[in-house]
C-alpha cells in the first residue's frame, strides 16, 4: 500500500522536507516509481529465501528498513508541533526546522544488535565505482530518489555494500535484494554518508 502525504502549500520548502520523509513511506513494487516509494517486502514464503533450518550457516533475516533505525530514536522529534502546511520557503520557521531535520538526521544512532548478523533487505542501488560496466561497491537505500534528487537520508538509512564478485549491468535505482552480513561501521562516500556497511553474498533483482 502506498500512503501519500497532501500538503496546501507547493512551496519548495516542503517539497524538499517530503524527500526528507520519503523513507516513512510504504509502497508497492511497479514499473514507475515517484520519488519517496519505499519497497515493501512480499507476503508469504519466498522460494529465493526459504524457512531456516537449525544452525544452518547460509540463512538469512529477512528485515525492513525500521529495524535499522533505535527504537528510541524519533526521526520526526524536531518537527513536532510545526505546521507544515503553512509553511513558505522564506519562512523563519521553514528554515530552522529543515536545520534541525540536517543536524539530526547527520547524528543519527544506528542499530548495535545488527553487527554481525546475517541478513536480507530490499532497497534500491547507487553503484559508486564502476570499472567498464561492473560494480563491486553500491549504497543501497530505503526510497527511490534516495541520495539522487532530494536530500540524503541519516546514515542508519543508508548501507554501503561490498559484493565479493562484481555485479554487471547494474544501474542507479535499481530495486534489489541484499543478503549478507551487516557491519555497524560507518563510511563516507561521495553519495552520502552510510551507517552501516554489509558484505554481500546475494545480491538479487526485487520481484
């Protein structure tokens, strides 16, 4: 399901903050995605990912782009008690909150109970070295848009991968699934700034 957010103003203000809150958005997998579509995990059994068996070492946890965020930490605590819809983009106001959004969201906590784990998520790619038309290192992030045409999301929205094979034909905002174990490290890229880094042992096109 797709949850849509309707604002009165079309200031570029609050168009630049509905980038910002693209990642709380869920939507479905199509051929066409706006900016903010957030990929949903499919219901039911998924014969690329089948139930555990015990102690086997090549099972993954299938997780969504929350888990990666403390739960004690609210995304949207500097924005509560603002009225956006009344906001202009030389408004004080509008300036200050996306301000503090920036500061936020720059310091944002990630997860410590991920490191190490073996996990599978969706999300859609930025290669960011490509040597002919391989790529051995992407970012993979929660929405389309992420990174390209709004704002970066906080680091613990964003996992730089590192595949241990090259991946062929790979393009910006492709929709994939990631499975491989999580590293709570941080990394700088030219993209944005990742929370956590994941070597990858699949990496698989969304379906």
């Amino acid at each position: 399901m797709m949850i849509t957010t309707h604002f009165k103003s079309s200031s570029f203000f609050v168009l630049l903050l509905i980038g910002w809150l693209g990642f709380m958005t869920q939507a479905p997998a199509a051929a066409d995605y706006k900016v903010g579509d957030k990929l949903s995990a499919p219901q039911g059994k998924d014969k690329n990912n089948p139930p555990p068996s015990a102690g086997s070492p090549s099972t993954f946890k299938e997780k969504n782009w929350d888990d990666l965020m403390p739960k004690s930490w609210d995304p949207m605590a500097s924005l509560k008690g603002l009225k956006l819809d009344n906001l202009k983009d030389s408004d004080p106001r509008a300036i200050e909150a996306l301000e503090k959004i920036r500061e936020a969201w720059n310091n944002a906590p990630i997860e410590p109970a991920l490191n190490g784990e073996r996990i599978r998520i969706p999300g859609f790619v930025i290669p960011l070295e490509k040597t002919g038309n391989k790529v051995r290192e992407f970012l993979l992030v929660p929405y389309f848009g992420a990174c390209i045409h709004t704002p970066p999301p906080p680091p613990n929205q964003i996992i730089h991968v590192k595949t241990s094979k090259p991946i062929a034909n790979m393009r910006t905002m492709d929709t994939m699934w990631v499975s491989g174990i999580m590293q709570t490290r941080g990394s700088e890229t030219e993209m944005g700034q990742a929370g956590y880094q994941l070597k990858a042992e699949r990496v698989e096109p969304y379906k």
